[in-house]
C-alpha cells in the first residue's frame, strides 16, 4: 500500500517537473535553428520546424510531448540526426553511473572511517588532521582538483592515463575528483553526528557490559550515527550518478552530464527535456530507495501511506 | 563477613573549560557480601563519579582517578590495564542505570542487547545464549519472553526497558551490581516493583549491591547500610537504622528532615536546608556543610573533620562530636528537640 501510494506521487511529481520545464524551456529566447550562423533557406527551416513540430501551437506540442513520454519515448534529439534522446541518455549514462557509483563509494567508506575517527579523537590530532582533510576538500573545487590531478598522478608519475575513457585505470581518476566534495561534507556530518552518539547513554551501557572501544563504536556507534547522514545521500548520490558536466568534460568522458549542458545551449528542446525528465526520475527513485534503507536501518520508523 | 569492595581515599577530577571539578574529594567505604549499601546524597555530590570510578568509566569524560584505591576482591582496579577492567565489567561488576528510556541502543533488538555481553565473558553458543537471555527476561518478569526476545526498545514501556537493563547488568551473574538511579526516571508503582525484583535476585544469588540514590524512601526499604555523601565527601555513615533512627552529622539531619512523611502532623512543615551546596572548583578547605549548618564552629571552616565513631559501623565526619567541642554540643542539647 504504502509503495503503491509512493509509486503515485512519483509519476505525479515526474510529471509537474516535465510540465515546468516545457514552459520554462520555451520561455527561453531563441529556438534550436535560430542560434545556427549560417542563412538556412526559408523553405528548409520551415520544413525542419515542421518535422519537430515547432510550427504548432505550444499547447498542442505539450500534448504531443506528453503522449510520446507515457509511452517512455523521449523523442529525436535536433542536434544528433542518427541518434534519438533515448539513446542518447542510454548511452551517456553508462560512464556516468560508473563515475558516480565509484566516487560515491570512496566518499561514503572514506568520509565514514575519517569521521567516526574524528569524533572518537574528539579535539586531538587525528581528529585535527580529519577536519583539515574536510576542509581541504570541501574549499577545493573539482575544476581545479581534476588539473592537479591530471599533472601529478596522471602525467609527472605516469600513474593512470590522463584522460578519455576506455579501461577502468580512466576511470580513477575522474572518480577520485568527483569524490573529493562528498567525502568531506560526509566526513563532516559523521563526526557531529557520532560525536552525538558517542555521548549517549546507551554507549555507557556497552562500555558497562565490557565490550571493548572498538566493539562499542562499531556495533554501537556507527549505525546510529549514520542514520541523519542517509537523508543527505539521497539528493547527493543522484547528482552524482548523473553525471557532472565539469568533470566529464576535462576528462573528455562521454557520459550524460555533456548533454546536459550543451542541449541547452542548443535549444535542443528533446534533449533538455530528456536529461531534466531522466535526472528527476533518477532522484526520485533514489529517494524512495532512501526512505526505504530508513525503516532497514532505524527500526523506530514505520513506513505509513496515510497521516494517521 | 568479608569485604567484596573496599574505595579509600577515592579522588576523582574532571577537566572542563572552566578549570578543574573535583567531583569526589576522598571517598572511603565498603560493602559487604550479599549485602546493599546505599550512597545517598544531592545531585552534584559524586555519587555517580563515584560508581563510574568503580567501573572504570571516568576516563571516557575527561575524567581522571587522582588518588586512592579501589579494591575488588583482592583487586585494585584503578591500576588495572583497561583490558582485564573490561573483562571485568559486566562479568563481574554489572551497572543499572538511571534512565531506561535513553540506555538500551534503539537500533538493536532486546535480546542480542543482553547476549552481548554473554558472548564477550562466556564461551557459550548461540542456542544457550538465547536460552539464558529468555530466562533472564523471565527471572526480570517479563512475560512473553520470546517475543520481546526479538522486538526493538521502543516498543517496551520504561518500565519493561529498566527491566531489560537488570536483565543486562545480570547477565553473567556479577557478584557485584551497581545502580545509579534505578528508580529515578520511573513512576513510584514501577519504582517499587523494580525494587522488589532487584531485592528478589539479590537474595537469590546472595548479591551485593551499591545503589545510588537521593531518594530516602527507596534507601529505607532497600538498603543494609547508609553512606551520606555531600560535595565530594562521605560525611556520614552507618547501617540503615542508625542513619534513620540516630543520625549524627548536621546535613544527615537536615535531609530526613526535608522528607515528607506520612507520620508527620499536619502541622509540621518540611525544613528545605537553607543555601547551595559548595562549588567544587574550589572546594572549602574545611567542612564542606559548615556554610550551611546552623552548628557551625570557627574550626569547621578551617579544617576537615575526622571521623567521629558512634559504633562499629556508624561514623559521621563532624567537629561537633569532638570530645573538645562538648561545650558546644551542650548549648546545642536544648534546642535538639527542634532540630535533632
């Protein structure tokens, strides 16, 4: 009952996103064969127009829009005249799920052990040294990491190949740039979060049982103090796996988030309205797999369809 | 009758921000086989620094044994490595805390909560384990065993949880059980049948208990002996019919005073003790009730009483029984009636 009444409210949610950017998108100036430099003869772009159907009304391309949706289809793209927005998405998402399920995996295990660390050495120097790795990584932006990286792991050592995509050695790099940002917000808010439980009383009640530092902290300490950090993966995990335009460009990695940006600049209609459907669904799932991990991890949450 | 516990001269100081808190200023006693001390006294007196020394659980809050020893069973513990104090812990030392509502961990089921320390002391397998948790949640009276064998804390009342956390701190049969606050979070029906249960297994396994209170009641109907801690210091102490019956230190009194009682007339009126306890920053080098106590000498100020012997057991750390202050004592003889 309650995943019927979830699985409702995220078709529901899927389809005012989709309705609010189609406005949005067209209250944009411009249009996809306005921006082309070159003097196009009047009877092609009119024939172009024709074939996207930009020369109907915009309520009438809503309908159109809509009906192909219902039935998962996401359209041409205007810019690729081989490839459609499905394919486009397909084949964008591959690498760019890759990156972000491996980044993600080094900020979740990396930004957990630096932060259960700091808190157990609360105002010591590991603890010091954790913040500082925090800080670092949260004030460095990805545009700047993934350079350094490139010169000094990439070209000076010659460690893994700079750039592009083929092996998974392509893909570290990369993932380890996008990495940097998560790992610190989660270093963060595991310490502040341990720090909490570690000061519990139930802790005592561990230690009064005899169960040694690490027994408490481990069987005791870190699934609770997790339990405020998995609300913060949801939203983070699905911009990850989506893909970051930035990134993938410096590595020249042909995943999604290129799309992305460059169907904006194009007035790709298709293609926005794909990537921006695409990325919603993604969140939207992931948010209800969230919710789910909740009632596995916390056994006080009950998952209820209605308020009562 | 042999020691099982013996604490001398027990100091323990926390450092915070503001300077150091000399939580426990020399705490001396011992508790006895089978038997239930209570240390009583206000909140901020260190009668839980004190049960956390003993446990080996100050370090954890920047806390720190400064001097004096704690004895169990031929052992010192504040010189044991933290290795064999956890093998001590639990095993043969249990703790009841104060507030069942926040001591049970909300993410782990009852039952694996109390085989936790089963398997830390005992070699013991899974099938026995659960064997001995179910009795334990029935020897703690809680019906339908098995199935709160595999429910989470929150769905248990707080009494049920406090019962859960007998059931932990029973667990491998400690010789030794101390309780901070058993009863405090609790509403006086459950209080008494905690109580009941606790005194019930005591004597079943002959049992010595510590329990750490500021409620006189539960001290009357529990307790064997009676040490009276104030700012840091036991000022008094005795069996539990002398500290009732003959109390012999000023704040002794002034507490059993300060209880309602059912024998009292309707016209009498319950005597607050006037004041604040002593700040522990910068403990008074004298008595540390002398600010308060309507007896006070020029001496209380100026030194540390001995301790003053009424009978084997009894003593009370207060200048007035001096054999010197005997004079002042006299004067004091008329208006005993009032304030004794």
């Amino acid at each position: 009952m309650y995943i019927m009444k979830r699985l409702f409210t995220m078709v529901i949610t899927l389809w005012i996103i989709a309705s609010v950017t189609f406005v949005i998108m067209h209250f944009i100036p411009g249009d996809p064969f306005a921006t082309d430099g070159k003097m196009l003869p009047e009877k092609t772009v009119e024939n172009m127009r024709a074939k996207y159907n930009l020369d109907e009304p915009l309520a009438v391309q809503y309908v159109l829009y809509i009906k192909d949706l219902v039935m998962f289809d996401l359209g041409p793209s205007i810019q690729s005249k081989t490839r459609g927005v499905n394919e486009l998405v397909a084949d964008g998402f591959g690498p760019s799920a890759i990156l972000g399920i491996q980044s993600l995996v080094i900020a979740l295990t990396l930004g957990i052990m630096l932060g259960v660390i700091a808190a157990l050495y609360h105002n010591r120097l590991l603890d010091y040294i954790s913040m500082l790795i925090a800080i670092i990584g949260i004030s460095i932006p990805n545009f700047i990491l993934a350079p350094l990286l490139i010169k000094f792991l990439g070209v000076d050592w010659g460690l893994f190949p700079v750039a592009a995509w083929g092996t998974w050695q392509h893909t570290i790099l990369p993932s380890i740039a996008l990495a940097t940002g998560p790992l610190a917000i989660i270093t963060r808010f595991v310490r502040s979060s341990m720090l909490e439980v570690l000061d519990e009383n139930y802790i005592q009640t561990a230690q009064a049982k005899g169960v040694s530092t690490m027994g408490v902290v481990i069987k005791h300490g870190i699934r609770n103090a997790l339990i405020p950090v998995i609300s913060f993966i949801g939203p983070l995990f699905a911009s990850i796996i989506t893909g970051t335009f930035v990134i993938e460009k410096i590595f020249a990695i042909p995943g999604i988030g290129k799309y992305f940006v460059d169907s904006i600049f194009n007035r790709d209609y298709p293609v926005i309205m794909g990537t921006t459907i695409f990325f919603s669904l993604i969140l939207v799932v992931t948010l209800f797999l969230i919710d789910l991990t909740y009632r596995l991890v916390d056994p006080r949450i009950k998952l209820t369809s209605g308020g009562k | 009758m042999s020691h099982i516990l013996d604490v001398d001269n027990l100091q323990v100081s926390f450092t915070t921000y503001g300077g150091e808190v000399q939580a426990v200023r020399g705490v001396s006693f011992h508790v006895n086989a089978g038997e239930t001390l209570a240390i009583v006294g206000e909140s901020g007196s260190g009668k839980s620094v004190t049960a956390q020394a003993i446990m080996g659980m100050v370090s954890t809050k920047n806390g720190q044994v400064k001097d004096g020893e704690i004895i169990f069973k031929g052992k010192e513990l504040t010189t044991l490595p933290k290795k064999k104090i956890q093998a001590l812990r639990g095993s043969e030392i249990g703790m009841i805390f104060q507030d069942p509502m926040t001591s049970l961990n909300p993410t782990m089921k009852i039952g694996k909560q109390i085989e936790e320390g089963l398997f830390k002391h005992q070699k013991i397998s899974k099938n026995e384990a659960k064997k001995k948790t179910i009795d334990l949640l029935k020897l703690v009276g809680i019906p339908a065993p098995e199935r709160r064998y595999r429910q989470y804390p929150h769905e248990c009342s707080g009494g049920m949880r406090q019962r859960i956390v007998i059931a932990i701190a029973l667990a491998c049969d400690p010789s030794l059980i101390i309780a901070d606050e058993p009863t405090t979070a609790l509403d006086v029906t459950i209080q008494a049948q905690i109580l009941d249960v606790l005194t019930a297994i005591q004597q079943e396994r002959n049992m010595s208990i510590v329990l750490i209170t500021h409620d006189l009641g539960v001290v009357a109907e529990v307790a064997d002996r009676v040490a009276v801690m104030y700012a840091g210091v036991v000022v008094e102490s005795g069996s539990v019919d002398e500290i009732f019956e003959n109390p012999q230190h000023p704040y002794t009194i002034k507490l059993l005073q300060s209880v309602p009682s059912s024998e009292l007339a309707e016209s009498q009126r319950l005597v607050p003790i006037e004041g604040t306890p002593p700040d522990l920053f910068s403990p008074p080098q004298g008595c540390p009730f002398a600010e308060r106590c309507p007896f006070a000498m020029e001496v209380c100020v100026e030194y540390m009483p001995e301790e003053q012997l009424f009978s084997e057991n009894h003593y009370a750390k207060c200048w007035l029984h001096d054999p010197r202050a005997a004079g002042v004592k006299e004067q004091f003889a008329g208006k005993e009636e009032v304030l004794w």
